[in-house]
C-alpha cells in the first residue's frame, strides 16, 4: 500500500481571507483552511492542503520584533506579501493585453504644471510628480501600449491615504480612447481582488460592508453627482460666481472661496465624497466641468465637458483618467493658464516641457490614459485603513 | 491666527464663538484640487462633535482656553471651590459645569479645571478615584439567585454606585467617575 505524501512543515508568510501562502523546505505553498493561523506561525501542511497550526510564537518571541530597525507587525508584513501579489496581477494583466513596461525617468527637468500639485526639488531638476509627459512622446514615437509601474512624488502630501513618494499605475493606449480605458481599470482592478482575496468582494474599509469591484462600475457624470449629493444644482458653463451663489442655495459655507475649483471642491468634499465613499461598489465620475479639464480633451458635442474618468472605490480616490488632449495649441495654452494661476497663488512656477509639446505638434494618435494610485489600490483589495499599512516604509518611518 | 497646516490633535481653536478641541484630523486631497483637512473638533462646552473639511491656506482662530490641575477644597451648597496648588487661586464651580462629577468629589482629588476665557468651563476628574463605602445594605447570599448581583451603595463623597454584594459598608473601593461602574475593592 502506497504511503501517503508527509506533512510539510513551515512559516506562514501572509495571510488572506481564508487562505494562507506558508513557506516550506520544499517550496512556498498556498493552502486553505487555516483556522487562525497568523503569518510567521509555524503550520504543518497536510496532503489536503489544509493547515494546521503548530507552533505560534507570542509576540515578543516573533523574529523581527526585536530588530530596531526592521520591527514590522505580523499584519503589515502579510500585507506586503498581498501588495507584491498585487504587482504580479497586474504585470501579468498588461503583458496579456499586449502593453510595454517602461521605467519612467524620477528625475525630470520640469514636473507636471498642475495648480494644486507641489513638486520636491532635487539638484538642478526635480522629482517627477506623474511619468505622463514621458509616456505621451513615447505614444508620438510609437509605442502604442504603455505602462509605468513606479515611484511619484509630490511635495507636503502626507497622511492616512497620502506619502510623498506613492506608486504610480500608468497606462496609455494609443489608437484609443476613454472607454477602453475604463473597461481596463475595471479588468484590472477586479483581477488584482482575485489574485490577493481570491474574490471580487473586497473587505469594506472602516466599518463599511464589503465593496464588489466586478464590473460594470456605476457611472455618475460629475454634475448629476453634485446636483443629488451636494444639493448644488448645476448645467455647466456657471460662472464662479453663479457657483458661489448655487453652494449658498444649497447651505454650504465657502469659508473664504472664491476660485471656481476651489467653490467646486469645497462642496465636493463635504458632500459628494462621503456620499460616493457609502456605495458598496466602485464608481466612475465621469464628465467632468472643462474648468477641471486638466489634460484631458473637450467632449464632443458638449463643449463645456470633457473626457475624464475618475474612480472612487470604497472611500478612496483611487484612479483619474482622460480622453486625452492631443492639440498641442490648447495645451500651450492650459499649461500658461496653470502657470498664471500657480503664479497668483504665490506658488512656484515650474517651466513648460517644450518637448512634450513638440512631440504633440509632430502628432501623436488619439489616446486614453488612466493614472491609478497602487498603493490605494493594495488599500482597496485587503480593507487597509491607511497607506502605511501596506507600504514597507513610509516618510516619517525613514 | 492658526494655518491649516497647524492643525494637530488638541488644538484648541474658537468657531462661531465656541471652543473646540481638535480630536482627530485626515489629510484628504481631491486629485485636481486643493488639499482639505478633514477635522473632528470636539465642542468644549457642550461636549458635542462636528466635522470640519478645512481647505488648505483657510486661517482658524485660537481660542483661549486653558487646562489647569486644581484641588477640591470644600463645597457650599451647589458650589465646588477649587485650588490651584502652585498659585493658591482658588475658584468657584457649580454643579450646573461639574454634572455628575460633584458625587466623586472628596478632599484635596486633584482635577483638571478647563478655563474659556478666564471663565471655569469644565471639570475633568481623575478617570479612577478610591472612596469609602457610606452607607450599604449587608449582601445576603440568597439574592444571587434572582439574578441580583449587585446592589446600591452610597459612597462617602455622595454619589451611588452599584456593588457586588460581597461590598460592606466601610469597605474602599474604586470607581470608573466616567461610567460611574464599580472597578474594585481596595485593600486598606
């Protein structure tokens, strides 16, 4: 009679749900049923692949709590082996659909021009605060699908869903447009819930119930949100004093407001977030008002919108994505608006990226492009209540 | 005049006439706009909490308020009289400001007296205090099976608590003066 195969023996190192990854002699293994098997017990794994607690070290006994300089908890060390499961997932999603990684330069002439966005100087350059004017004269040269996977920076960020260095999760297709974006974040962003829970049913973040992330997301175009969350009644194409006067209508306090965005989003914060944070699934605010365009380009037909998608899943502000601008004379001219507004703000000016501007002269294919935070996107998939728990180290750990 | 970016736990700032207490805050940042501080401010004379989004570059007004240790000297009918220990001010608190907290209130129990404007607004007492049992019915061992395991008792400095039954008059035990709840008896 044939013996059966002996337990392996071995450390639990991360744990999801109901299923725990344990290192063996022989190989890292992945079984289930773990009872409340926690990473770095010791675990005998039987031929069912179950688990079976066998030794579990108190926690002033655990290796590496003692080290000064690498004490991590059992749960933030488990939530690193969750994020790189969550990088695998989404490497192997882009080399499926046919896109190119490249390594963005993190040290650039000139960062990003946008008005509420501080970049850190280094040396004579500065720290890039998105790899997108890379990554669209790489879309001028050729390279249709492209993806950045890797660090941003942004000056004065720091808190609960915020460091000043953060994963980026870039994406570009060229011959495109916004739809096949979204319908990317949404693949995208269910695939990396299965490879780290096993389901699209994610755990909610702060008390709230679970978020399924399987698409179709719900779709609000930006101004309905605002009319049915905020109260503030709006058609496009307000004035920001009209504006001024639809938050007093709806009994929000400007507290001192008097730029069009700034009136925007002190509504939107108050009201609209929290509204969005409640729903039990992703939502695409789409639509949005042309004095938020940013890069992206005028929606056809209705000229006071353009093609922008933002995602809000779970509380978090997790991805923005644009149909993009491709006129390189309108983009002159938003970056010099940036710049006069950066300007009256008393704000740094950082130079234009002349080059970005010559590659869109030349032409470059219409294009979609989506930009999702990825360690917002680890948050979402394990129920993390802050960014720190799913980063190795943040800022004030350094 | 406070910046938004000086808000911090237990910053004491004045809203709409009020003083409030920051009690917890979140860095929130909408990606194409201005960053916003969300802030849970507690209302230091009425206890109550509201939720602020304040937006980066707003100024917020600080309130003058004050924490200061202070004994319990003695009682005037619904009055408190306090002492400062280092300066020998003294100050005259009403039940109306104490609440609950006048039934703690034994000889020389240190609180912390909050003042708005030189005015006392708040009394904060130790969250523990030992007292001595005044006045309790002996706890018979039948009762247990009614379901009654505690029973009242008066402690020396006024208020009533329950006990378990095995507490005897003249006994000290500790009490929780946030809850109210019987902690512990206390070997003498």
């Amino acid at each position: 009679m044939a013996s059966e195969d002996p337990p392996l023996r071995g450390r639990v190192l991360w744990r999801a749900e109901d299923r725990i990854g344990v290192r063996t002699q022989a190989a890292d293994v992945e079984v289930g049923r773990p009872g409340d098997a926690r990473p770095g017990d010791l675990v005998r794994v039987p031929p069912a692949r179950e688990a079976q607690v066998v030794h579990r070290y108190p926690d002033d006994e655990f290796p590496g709590r003692r080290s000064e300089v690498a004490r991590l908890s059992r749960e933030r060390l488990s939530m690193l082996w969750a994020r790189s499961r969550a990088a695998r997932a989404v490497r192997e999603a882009f080399e499926e659909w046919g896109f190119v990684e490249i390594d963005a330069p993190r040290l650039v002439t000139t960062p990003g021009l946008e008005v509420h966005i501080d970049a850190i100087t280094a040396g004579e350059g500065y720290l890039a605060t998105s790899p997108e004017p890379q990554m669209k004269r790489l879309l001028a040269a050729g390279l249709e699908r492209v993806y950045a996977l890797g660090p941003c920076f942004r000056g004065g960020e720091s808190g609960d869903f915020h460091n000043p260095e953060f994963s980026m999760l870039e994406w570009y297709r060229g011959w495109s447009d916004l739809e096949a974006i979204i319908a990317d974040t949404e693949a995208l962003v269910s695939r990396v819930a299965v490879a780290v829970t096993g389901t699209t049913r994610v755990p909610g973040r702060r008390k709230q119930g679970e978020i399924d992330v399987a698409p179709p997301w719900e779709r609000i175009p930006v101004l309905e949100a605002m009319t049915a969350y905020a109260g503030v009644a709006l058609r496009g194409g307000e004035s920001a004093e009209e504006l001024a006067r639809a938050l007093d209508a709806a009994g929000i306090d400007p507290r001192g407001a008097t730029a069009w965005d700034d009136l925007f989003y002190t509504a939107f914060v108050d009201r609209v977030e929290p509204a969005l944070a409640r729903k039990p699934h992703p939502v695409l605010l789409i639509d949005w008002p042309a004095e938020l365009a940013a890069l992206a380009r005028k929606k056809p037909g209705a000229p006071h919108l353009v093609e922008r998608a933002e995602v809000y899943a779970g509380g978090l502000e997790l991805a923005n994505g644009f149909g993009e601008l491709t006129d390189a004379a309108e983009q002159r001219a938003r970056f010099e608006a940036d710049q006069r507004s950066r300007a009256a703000r008393g704000l740094p000016v950082y130079p234009i990226d002349e080059r970005l501007l010559a590659a869109l002269e030349e032409g470059i294919p219409p294009a979609g492009g989506m930009a999702l935070g990825f360690d917002r996107l680890v948050m979402l998939v394990t129920g993390a209540e802050r960014l720190r728990d799913v980063a190795a180290f943040v800022w004030d750990e350094l | 005049m406070y910046d938004s970016s000086d808000i911090r736990k237990n910053l004491k700032v004045l809203m709409d006439g009020q003083p409030y207490t920051v009690v917890d805050f979140q860095f929130i940042k909408p990606g194409k706009g201005a960053a916003f501080t969300r802030t849970k401010l507690k209302n230091l004379l009425t206890g109550g909490i509201v939720e602020k989004n304040i937006r980066s570059g707003e100024k917020l007004e600080p309130a003058n308020v004050e924490e200061r240790d202070m004994q319990y000297l003695y009682s005037d009918g619904d009055d408190h009289v306090f002492m400062d220990a280092t300066t020998y001010d003294q100050v005259s608190i009403s039940n109306d400001i104490l609440g609950g907290g006048a039934g703690y209130l034994k000889d020389s129990l240190t609180c912390t007296v909050l003042f708005f404007n030189d005015r006392a607004v708040g009394v904060t007492l130790p969250n523990f205090v030992e007292v001595e049992v005044a006045e309790t019915e002996p706890g018979a061992r039948g009762d247990t099976t009614a379901g009654n395991v505690t029973k009242p008792a008066k402690i020396e400095s006024g208020a009533e608590v329950q006990v378990p039954l095995f507490v005897n008059q003249g006994e000290r035990i500790k009490v929780d003066t946030r809850t109210g709840h019987y902690v512990e008896r206390v070997k003498s």
